[in-house]
C-alpha cells in the first residue's frame, strides 16, 4: 500500500514557524523528487518548490524564497517542509509529491492527502 501522509499543520501566528512532514509508506523516497504544494482558498493549486533525490532545490514561488526550506531524511523515509516568518498569504491545504528519479520534472507519480496551514492572529 502506497502512500504519503502529511502532517504538522494547524493554526500559526504571523511571523511563526511551522514543519510540515511527509512520511512514504510501501515505497522508498531515496529514488524520488519530492516536491510541495498548496492551494489556497478559492485559489488554484500552485507549486511550492521541489528537491531532487540529491537534494537540488528549486523554488517554483518567489514569495516563499528565504522563509521556506525543503529538506529529506532518506533513512526515516520523510521529507520535510520547514516554513519560518510566516503570512496570512501563506494559509493553505499543503501537499507532497514524489516524482520517480533525481530531477523534478513534474511528472508527479503519489500524493499526500494534504494538511491545513493557517496564519492568523
């Protein structure tokens, strides 16, 4: 059974910090891309930023430069989402992707079910 679960999401204050997790089940995350997304409300579903299985980063949203770091721990079979100084803007359902291989080419093979972000005071 093949499966992301996310977690750590809730409710922040602006300027907070949240990680978010994303643990694989029946598969290794070691020969995958693992890229993040979110989708805010009423909004389209849009790229966070993705890292390679030799842990390349790309940022596919500016706003989230400097404030969000994407990092792997191959051996707990997780990768994570760290997101600093956060914004109201940055309220959203977030979701993990894998993609099979080093590069993140947006062929996205699994999902997370998503976990709720909100920033607000």
């Amino acid at each position: 059974q093949v499966q992301l679960v996310e977690s750590g999401g809730g409710l922040v204050q602006p300027g907070g910090s949240v990680r978010l997790s994303c643990a694989a089940s029946g598969f290794t995350l070691d020969y995958y891309a693992i890229a993040w997304f979110r989708q805010a409300p009423g909004k389209e579903r849009e790229g966070v930023l993705c890292i390679s299985s030799s842990e390349g980063v790309t940022y596919y949203t500016d706003s989230v430069k400097g404030r969000f770091t994407v990092s792997r721990d191959n051996a707990k079979n997780t990768a994570y989402l760290q997101m600093n100084n956060l914004k109201p803007e940055d309220t959203a359902v977030y979701y993990c992707a894998t993609e099979y291989g080093n590069n993140c080419y947006g062929e996205y093979d699994y999902w997370g079910q998503g976990t709720q972000v909100t920033v607000s005071s």
